[in-house]
C-alpha cells in the first residue's frame, strides 16, 4: 500500500507514496483509500507522499496537512498500464500544501 519506507532527516521512521505523472495537474491527485491505508498505521510514523511531474517534485506530509473535501473521479483501476477505469474518492492536494517544491527547469 505504499512504495518505499526508510528514516526522515531526523530520523524518525517513515513510509512513502510516490506518483509519477507524465503531464502536470495543478493540483496532486491522492487516493483516499490509500491515505487511509497510511494513517492508519502506527501514529510515530511519517506518512509522506511524493508526486513528480513535468513541471516539479513536490514532497506531502501527511500527518499534519488539512485534507481538502473529498472528491469522485474516474480513475484507472491500477497504476499498471490499465485501460481498466473505475469511480474512486480522491483528494486533489494544491501545490501550496506541499512543503518541498523543487522547480524542473
């Protein structure tokens, strides 16, 4: 339910989501179920999701952000070359939440 796990600058233990987009969006597409999925494990944790596009990386942390509304979308079913598409919750992050922008130049 997530792609990586490793240590924060201070060493706290954390897991991390990570997208790889192709085009750029505005505002940064995550999964409600796996939020879900994240939060719930141990609270010391740091949850943290990455996205990558064209035009920067932008890293999330998790614990601490003020989700915006819940929202439908239709989505691919998986991340694996699906043409399969399914109804999904999401939340759609704005570029302002994340705490680390790196600008692609």
């Amino acid at each position: 339910h997530y792609d990586a796990e490793g240590k924060t600058p201070k060493g706290f233990r954390c897991v991390l989501e990570m997208k790889f987009r192709n085009k750029y969006y505005p505002e940064k597409l995550l999964e409600k179920s796996k939020l879900d999925y994240l939060m719930s494990m141990d609270k010391e944790i740091v949850k943290l999701y990455f996205v990558a596009d064209e035009k920067g990386n932008y890293l999330f942390w998790l614990n601490e952000i003020k989700l915006p509304k819940i929202e439908k979308r239709y989505c691919p079913s998986t991340t694996l070359w699906s043409n399969k598409r399914e109804s999904k919750e999401v939340y759609l992050l704005k570029e302002s939440l994340a705490s680390r922008i790196n600008w692609n130049d």
